[in-house]
C-alpha cells in the first residue's frame, strides 16, 4: 500500500513516532544467553545435561563399607524454532514528496515490532514454573496500598527462598497497575532514590523492593479478566538464544521503491523451573 498521506499538501517534516512499550521478558536481568555461542556456530538445538545430587552417608571408622552410587542424568532441550520476519517498501514518488525521514524510522518501528513479539514469547514460558512456585490468584485491593508488597512480593520472595533460588539478581515484572499501586507503599524504593544511576539504563526497571529489581511492563501474561501474571526469578532461569537477526535493504522487480526485511531466528527455554515464581494478582 503506497504512503497516500505524504503528499505534497503535508508539510511537516517531524514523524509521529508511534508510542512503545518497554520490552523486559527477553532483555538482561531476565534471561540468559549461556548457550547462544555453541547455537550460534552450528546448529539449532543445545542439549542441556544435569546430574542427580550425590547422597550424604554417615561414616563409621572400621564399620562402613562405602559403595560408590551411580550419578543419573537429565536432559532439557533448547531449540532454536521460533522464525519471524518483516518486509515493507517505499515507492520512490512517495519517498520524494515526504519531507519526513521515512525509512530509518519505519525501520525502527519494524525492529521494535519483532523485538516486542520476541519479548511476549518469553513472557509466556511462565506456564514452565515449578508447582510448588505458583501462588495462583491474588486479591489486591485497590483501597490497601501494602496489598501489593504484602500480598504479591513478599510471598513470591519466600516460594524463591525456599526453593534455594540465590538471592543476588532477583526480579519481578510487574503490570502497570501493580506498579502504581506499589507507588503507594513506603517501603518501594524508585529507581531514582535508590542510589544506583547505573540500572537507570535497563528497560523497564522502575525501582526495588522486597529483594528484588522491580520491572514494569505491559507484556505481563493477562490469563483472564484482571488478572495478570507476576513473574519473579533470576536469570539463570530461562536461556534464550538468536541464532539470525539482520535487516537488508533492496530494490524489488516490478516498480520504483526502496525495501527493507528483516529475520529473527531465535528460541528459550525455562530450564531451572524451580528458579522463577508466579502470582495472579487481581485487581479488586
């Protein structure tokens, strides 16, 4: 479809940039990229191998014979699977009659585009958590400002605990509502009174609280009605690995335009599941 509205009758020069969301789930702070080199280098799935913990005897001088036990092994798959592309051209009469810098800022809204679809795939590897991590449904009341650390991060900060989940490096991402209602509450601490002006370039973080970074974002999972998907963990939870990401620019057959695609091969995987955990927070 050929850009009708820059015509010579528009003469503004200055785009209206489209308004974009902050992209988190598959950013640094949330997820690894420990396998992405080996993928990188041939490939498409890495095969992730565990042990089994050794078991702890007594040991009796003079009475115990030690047997050697057998280690057994597990394996998690990470596979490179998920395929995404854009394309879209620019008639050189239209290129010509806008005063605006079409391409470069199509381009930036293309790449944003494949990166937020990258971003609410990651946000739905949340369904992997481990059992005894998901809180299920809870109530928070729009008329209790500490609802929202009492009730959502205090118990999420506990499942992790007791999960042996270290407590370097931990986060929560958190929808909008549940942002501004931790606003409400004393103990959050905001990013610009925390004293750390170096996380002040991660996307999305706002603040900390309760052990962890604090990260907004409108790809928080909506399962039904009000109820959103808080997700806590560390990093070492999900690995995430692109095996292609480029942009070429070209000139069709067949017309006068100047193109653009763009390719994102890419995948993750949840592989410590008992490293995340998962509320429903309801907005009451």
């Amino acid at each position: 479809m050929a850009i009708i509205r820059f015509r010579p009758e528009i003469w503004s020069a200055n785009l209206l940039v489209a308004l974009r969301k902050a992209l988190v789930f598959a950013g640094p702070g949330i997820v690894n990229r420990d396998y992405e080199g080996e993928i990188a280098e041939a490939g498409d799935t890495v095969r992730i191998t565990s042990i089994s913990d050794p078991t702890i005897g007594t040991y009796v001088p003079n009475q115990t014979t030690i047997t050697p036990e057998e280690l057994t092994d597990a394996q998690r798959t990470l596979v490179v699977d998920q395929a995404k592309y854009f394309a879209f051209k620019v008639d050189d009469v239209d290129a010509r009659q806008a005063r605006g810098n079409v391409i470069p800022e199509a381009i930036s809204r293309a790449a944003y585009k494949l990166a937020d679809v990258v971003d609410q795939y990651v946000a739905g590897l949340y369904t992997g958590v481990a059992t005894a991590n998901a809180l299920g449904t809870i109530s928070v009341a729009a008329g209790t400002p500490t609802d929202a650390y009492d009730k959502v991060l205090v118990p999420l900060k506990v499942k992790l605990d007791e999960a042996n989940v270290p407590t370097a490096d931990r986060y929560v991402v958190v929808p909008p509502w549940l942002h501004g209602r931790l606003l409400l509450d004393g103990r959050f601490i905001k990013l610009n009174e925390s004293g750390d002006n170096g996380q002040a370039l991660r996307n999305g973080m706002v603040g900390r609280a309760a052990g962890f970074d604090i990260l907004v974002s409108n790809n928080c999972i909506n399962v039904t009605g009000d109820d959103y998907i808080v997700q806590a963990g560390t990093p070492m939870a999900i690995s995430f690995a692109e095996q292609i990401n480029k942009t070429e620019a070209y000139r069709p057959e067949g017309g006068f335009s100047d193109a653009i695609k763009g390719l994102a091969l890419y995948g993750a995987k949840l592989v410590r599941p008992e490293a995340i955990a998962t509320a429903a927070a309801s907005q009451t």
